[in-house]
C-alpha cells in the first residue's frame, strides 16, 4: 500500500513538473513601457523658426540626443518608445545649422496647413519642413 502511494505521489510529482512550462505560458508577466531619447511634440516644432541661434533652438527642444562630432551643423532628435505589449515606434528629427543659425528641419515631420511642422508619424521616412525665418523685432 505505501509502494503504491509513493508512487503515485512521484507520478504526480513528474507531471505536475512536465506542466510547469504550460502554467507559465498562462500566466503573463507585466511589461513596462520603455520611453528613451528627446520627445519633440506640434508645439515645439512650431515655435522653430529659420535663423534661430542654437540656443534658442536648445531652449525649445532641449538637448539634442545625438551631434554628430564630424558635421558640426546637424543635431538629432530621436525618441523611441516600446510599448509593454505592441510594436516599437521610433522618429527621428534632424536639425541642420548654417553657422550658427538654424537652416531645415528634416525627418519623421510632416508639413501641416500655415507652414507649420506636425510631429505625426509619415510614412515616407525623411521629409523636409519649411521653417518660416525668424520676425526682426
């Protein structure tokens, strides 16, 4: 009678052990949401204007993650966000300096109505932005 306990007791063991994989399966485990790099909305690229200083241009947007240590006259905004669940999104702006005075603005923009840059994703992944220059007051 023992024999026969402590072998259905090791049986049951061995399966519940074969099962685990399939217990974990169910269970999901939480995943957070990973945001890096500089998140560059409408707002701040509408108030870009042609022949900002870099500056002014650091103020509105705020450090660049990436300038390129060769060409001294574009710096990158890149923000890239993965969701816990879903696909990973990326854009990427790009400002380019004629001096020390902004020129363009290419990348994941798209040109809105009045001129304006809209910070929606485009499917055509560079495009260039018409920035108005700047007002002399």
């Amino acid at each position: 009678m023992r024999f026969h306990f402590a072998a259905a007791l090791v049986a049951l063991g061995l399966t519940a052990g074969c099962s685990f994989d399939s217990v974990v399966g169910v269970v999901d485990p939480y995943r957070i949401d990973v945001r890096q790099g500089n998140y560059v909305d409408q707002e701040m690229l509408s108030q870009l204007r042609r022949g900002m200083t870099r500056d002014q241009v650091r103020y509105v947007l705020g450090s660049p993650l990436v300038v390129d240590l060769f060409r001294k006259d574009r710096w990158d905004y890149v923000y890239r966000f993965r969701p816990g669940r879903g696909e990973v999104q990326q854009r990427t702006i790009s400002l380019y300096f004629e001096g020390d005075t902004l020129d363009r603005v290419e990348g994941d923009v798209e040109v809105a109505q009045g001129g304006a840059a809209s910070a929606a994703p485009a499917p055509e992944r560079s495009r260039v932005v018409e920035i108005p220059p700047v007002d002399a007051r």
